[in-house]
C-alpha cells in the first residue's frame, strides 16, 4: 500500500504505524524522512487481518524526534477480502 503525508517539517523523521483496536495493538512499520516539502510518500505493508470482525485499523503517521506536537497523520483503513 502507498502512504501519502505532508504538514511535516523538511527532513523530519516520521514513524509509520499501524493500530488496531481489537485487541488493542500498534505495530511500527517503518520509519521515512519528510522531504524538503514537509512531505513523503512510503510503500507498507499492511498486517494480517485479526478477523475477530471489530476492527477499527488505521495508519497512523507522526514525529519521531517531536513526538509531543500535534504534527500526526491518522488514515482508517478498512479490510477487504
């Protein structure tokens, strides 16, 4: 799957996660650095579906180095068969 993100700082490093609500789970997929845009665009992979049918999955984008501003980008995802 291809993420796209901007709003962060140029050459800011942002952590790519995954969340999942049932059971409550957060799995890092990668790390990338903003360009000089303050945007990135990165290839993941999504992890395997829990199948417990009460999921509320998304991809979740933030600063690794400010890890308290509000600089974060969250995106629902939904799992198809």
């Amino acid at each position: 799957m291809t993420l796209k993100a901007s709003g962060f700082v140029p050459g800011e490093q942002v952590r790519i996660s995954f969340q999942d609500t049932s059971p409550q789970m957060e799995v890092d997929l990668r790390d990338v650095f903003a360009g000089p845009d303050g945007s990135f665009v990165a290839e993941v992979k999504v992890p395997k579906d829990r199948g417990d049918g009460f999921e509320d999955p998304k991809f979740r984008a933030w600063s690794v180095v400010d890890v308290d501003s509000n600089t974060t980008a969250d995106t629902p995802f939904t799992y198809i068969d």
